[in-house]
C-alpha cells in the first residue's frame, strides 16, 4: 500500500513529470487502484447561486467585473430555485451537489441563506459543497454546524505564478481560508488551472502546494482553462492534452486517497483524452449542462461514454447514509500505509 506523505519536493514531482508517459500511467493506475475501484466515477453538479459582478479580478474568470465577457449578472437564488435544481441534478445521478457564489467573501445579509440552501439540499440525501470566496474562522463553523461536506477553495495556480493571475486575493488568504475550513471539520476542495500559459515547473508548484498540505484535500479539481473572449487570457496558448493527463497522473500519484476530478475544460477533450485521464486516476467528473458559466458535454454523452468505457457512476445516498458517511470522515481509507 503507498503511503500518503505530505513532504513531497519539487525535485521529486518534476521526476514523476519526466517519466515516459506509460510508466507514469501504469504507476497512477497501480496506485489508483489500492485506494479506488477504478471502474467507478464520483459524479458533481455545480450550481452558479449568484452569477457575474465579482470584485476578484482573476484573469480567467468570466464572471470577475473586471472584464466584459457579456455574462449577465444575477442575484443570489432563492433556496426554493436551488433546491429544485439539487432534486433534478440527483434523479440525474449526482452524488454530490455544489453550490458557486461569484463573491469575495459572503455577506452578513445573505449567509443565512447560504446556510439553509446547505440544509435542505443535504436533506435530499446528497453530498454538499460550496465556494464563496474568503472565509472567516466563524462562517467555517457556522457552515459545517448546517451539515456542509465540502469547501472549495482552489489555489489555481503556484505561488510564484499567482500574482500573474491575480492581484485582489493573496495565496496566503486562500491557504488561510482552507485551514479555517479544515479545523471546522468540513472536507476540504481544493485544486488548480492549467493551461494559463504557466511554465511546467508551475503544474509542479502547484501539486507541491497541494500535496504538502497538513491533509491533502479530499476533493482535487483539475481545471483545464476554458477560454472566455474578453478575459485578458482569451488567446493563451492550448496546453497539449498529454501535459494535462500528466498532470491527473501526477496528481493522483502525490495525492493517492482524494478524488482527482476532472472538471472545466471537458467539453473540449476528446473521449479518448478523458478516458485517459481516468486511467491516470482521475475518478470524479462535474456533471451537467455548465459548470458555473461554461459549458459541460451533455449528460447523455456523459453516460454513453461511461457505457463504452465500463464505468459506473457513484449514486447518491440516502439521508441516514449521508448522516453516517459525515459521522465517519476519519476513515482509515485516508491514513493507510504501507
């Protein structure tokens, strides 16, 4: 059994990045497989609950009002609206269902509301997770005490690349947010954007970051950059799909008990990249019609891809199973060594 180590250095991830690309796989897959059933894929929704006019000025980001990307702006739903959209996203076949608010940090008027929208979609029997920006100590506990499962809060990038994408958020604050996050006992979300036009040796930063966390996050997204015109990344270089699936690999490699999900930039991908992105380890996916504001490849294609490949969605779970699996978060799955 691998051990789950959290002192990975960067000479070390750059290694598993210059093996042949079958030797990495074949040592993804081989460790997948001690922590996963590889024919099975965890399967998310995420609802944008109040789109566009965000004060961040991430340059990837339609919904920043930094830029104009034509993205009409919208306030934050009513839980009756989100709730319609949870039972829809579960009868569809979602496990888990995540919840977007294009904010800084949530405010004072709307957190309540935040609050029971967790609340009542954890009553259907699934999985919940949220973004909202920053965090304060005390919104962490208020949102684990309403049941939430998961926080994400991605890094995006490597330290060193950071300020080139974003200069209204430091990567100390995302760090903080993610510790507030953990000691409030919610499962921790956390991952990247690749294909920003950073050098490799950022992919590496990057999985360092995340792989040397005091627990390495439960959930890891792995973005592959979705080009929006009027963001100042518009017209970025397309990263080569073998440097994303490598990217999966080593990820699951550093990371070997979290889910490694693929996540924006689908739509894009061929079935033959994604079904080798599942092979590197990756076994989540977001599924739907958008992710926040961009697009995702169509259920239906979703599932035949899955009948072809063999694969079989994670359910959703019943409310006295949710209640156990939030009861058990310390599963010895997640400390297990050799």
């Amino acid at each position: 059994m691998s051990v789950i180590r959290n002192n990975w250095t960067r000479n070390e991830i750059q290694a598993l990045f210059d093996l042949p690309l079958m030797d990495l796989l074949f040592q993804a897959q081989t460790i997948h497989r001690q922590f996963f059933d590889p024919n099975r894929i965890q399967m998310s929704t995420l609802l944008s609950i109040k789109t566009g006019a965000c004060p961040e000025d991430c340059k990837y980001c339609p919904q920043s009002g930094h830029y104009n990307t034509g993205l009409k702006k919208e306030k934050l739903l009513e839980v009756e609206k989100v709730v319609t959209q949870a039972k829809a996203a579960r009868d569809s076949g979602a496990s888990r269902f995540c919840m977007g608010a294009a904010w800084k940090n949530p405010s004072d008027k709307d957190f309540p509301v935040v609050l029971e929208m967790v609340r009542q979609v954890r009553d259907l029997g699934m999985e919940t997770c949220m973004t909202l920006g920053a965090l304060t100590p005390e919104q962490a506990d208020a949102l684990a005490q309403a049941g939430l499962d998961y926080y994400n809060h991605n890094l995006d990038t490597s330290p060193e690349y950071y300020a080139e994408i974003i200069s209204t958020r430091t990567y100390q604050g995302r760090l903080d947010t993610l510790t507030y996050v953990r000691d409030a006992g919610m499962k921790v979300c956390s991952g990247g954007i690749v294909g920003m036009g950073e050098t490799a040796a950022d992919r590496v930063g990057l999985l360092q970051q995340l792989a040397n966390m005091p627990a390495h996050p439960d959930s890891v997204p792995i973005n592959n950059l979705v080009k929006v015109k009027g963001t100042p990344l518009a017209d970025v270089d397309d990263l080569d799909a073998f440097d994303f699936i490598r990217t999966i690999a080593v990820a699951r490699i550093t990371m070997p008990a979290s889910y490694v999900r693929l996540s924006a930039g689908r739509q894009q991908m061929s079935e033959q990249t994604q079904a080798l992105c599942f092979f590197a380890g990756a076994n989540s996916i977001f599924y739907g019609e958008k992710l926040l504001t961009t697009p995702l490849p169509e259920e239906s294609q979703d599932l035949a891809m899955f009948r072809r490949l063999g694969l079989q969605a994670e359910r959703a779970s019943t409310p006295s199973q949710v209640m156990q699996q939030h009861a058990q978060a310390n599963h010895p799955l997640y400390y297990a060594a050799s």
